[in-house]
C-alpha cells in the first residue's frame, strides 16, 4: 500500500450505496492526485454517464467503467467486479436491472424485520436515502444512523444486517461462475474483490479455501484479484500478491471508498495498485 496511490479501481457514488455523486467523486479523485480510476457501483452503471462527463474536464484521468456483482457460495459470498463494461450493452443492462429489484425487495424484507424487533425506521425513508442509487444494505444501515439506533453503519452490519445478523435477508442466488460469464459474456474483465476479511467492514469476511477458489475461478475466466485494498496490512497485501503471481492473476485494488462515515474508511489517494495493473487490463482489453 502506499501513501500517494494514482490508481483507484473500487469506488462508489449515489447511484448506489455510496454518498458522493459521480461528480464529486471525480472531483475529489483529481484533487488526491489520481490517474486512473474505475467507478464500480453495486449492479448499476447509471452514473457512469456523469463519470465520464465530470472527467472531461480532467484530461488527465483515465476512468474505467466498471460494475460490482455479489455472488453467493456456501457459507459465505464472493465479489466479483466488472471492468471495461460496455455501457450501452442492452442486454447487459437488463440482468443488472433484474438484481436491482432483486436488491429493493430483499432490502424491504430487512426493514420489515427489523420493525418486527423493535426498531421502527421506515422503507420510504430508505428509498429516500438510496435516491436514484440501486437500494442496499448501507441505506438500511444509514436509516438506522439517521434514527438513532446506532452511531456507525458498521455498527448496523455488525448488530443487525450482517449475514449473522437477525435481521439479514437472503438474497437471489448467483454463483461467481455465472458472475464471471457474464461478465466476458459483455465483453469486460471479471476481477475478484477484498479476497480476505477487512477490519473496516464488518461484511467483508475472507474467502475461505481462497487458493483454492481462486484457481477455479481463473479457470472460469477471472483475470485478476484485489490485492491492494482498503485497510489491507502489508501481511495480508503480501499474501495476496504472492497468490496472484503464482495463479497469473493480475493485482489489482483500490480503495472501495463509499464515504460511509465509518471511522477509519480509506480514502482515494491512500491505497491502489500500480499503473502496470492498469496497463495489464488495458493490454487484455486491447
């Protein structure tokens, strides 16, 4: 990891859970000094349109679209993003927009659940929350911010709508195969996401037998992995990069800046890859 990263391949605006429109994060990307970027919004590329009309005016950013899918194996999930998405594909479109609805009903289930335990938020105020973004977990957690309940969204994942959590509802089933064909289906790069658990996000557990999956799953056509990302200690960065090397997997990360609210969330600027991982997927892409 590094002080003064250029490269920021994980981050998220309004157009799903995260809280700086497309704009401002490009706007505050710029003033951290970096080069490349990729917005990968949870099952959405609707604000990538603005991305890419807010880094017009920065002729030295470099922003790739890109897209993050949550898929689901026993005991756990796996995250899979997308890089270099056709934006304009219809057919891709219209699988991401079955998730979505997939994602508000789900999402509704959560708070009709956590009504029934007493706490009292209400689905309008999360639809509110979300705006035009895809509904998730993070609006839900803010709602219950917002009314009180407790004082961080972390806190909402680790009390209430986590996996383990009384309120947490299961989700459309999809596997990160089908992820990944999907993915190379549309012309893009399948990378797997925070591959090993985060002390800054209380959902992001580790992939257990993470060798293991990762070499099934490059033989289903993943290109490359995080290795550079979030709160990642240098052990854990090591680790990770070891494993990519061995697989020919390429390193990627970035910083899956949200601006939550949480205490001690990386920023961009503070962690991603080096520019060759950029070169790496263009070269693919190309």
């Amino acid at each position: 990891m590094s002080d003064s990263a250029v490269v920021d391949l994980h981050l998220h605006t309004t157009f799903s859970d995260g809280t700086l429109t497309p704009t401002e994060m490009v706007e505050l990307c710029v003033q951290r000094g970096l080069k490349v970027i990729s917005i990968s919004d949870h099952d959405t590329t609707e604000g990538l349109t603005e991305t890419f009309e807010a880094a017009s005016r920065h002729p030295g950013l470099t922003v790739i679209p890109g897209v993050e899918l949550s898929t689901d194996v026993p005991g756990g999930e796996i995250h899979v993003l997308g890089y270099f998405l056709e934006v304009e594909d219809v057919g891709l479109q219209e699988v991401l927009q079955r998730f979505r609805l997939g994602r508000e009903g789900r999402a509704e289930k959560m708070v009709e659940k956590l009504n029934e335990l007493g706490l009292n938020i209400l689905w309008d105020r999360v639809r509110e929350i979300s705006g035009e973004g895809a509904i998730g977990r993070p609006h839900i957690a803010q709602a219950l911010v917002e009314a009180g309940y407790v004082q961080y969204p972390k806190d909402a994942f680790d009390r209430y709508i986590s996996r383990s959590g009384p309120a947490y509802v299961e989700r459309m089933k999809f596997t990160p195969e089908e992820a990944i064909k999907l993915i190379l289906d549309h012309g893009a790069l399948p990378v797997m996401a925070h591959p090993t658990y985060s002390a800054s996000k209380s959902d992001r557990d580790g992939v257990s037998s993470l060798k293991q999956v990762l070499t099934d799953l490059k033989q289903a056509g993943l290109v490359g992995m995080e290795v550079y990302y979030g709160d990642y200690t240098p052990e854990q960065v090591e680790e990770l990069a070891a494993y990519a090397k061995e697989l020919d997997l390429i390193p990627c990360g970035g910083s899956d800046y949200h601006a939550s609210g949480n205490p001690g969330e990386p920023e961009p600027g503070t962690v991603g890859p080096p520019i060759a991982t950029f070169e790496a997927l263009q070269a693919l892409k190309d």
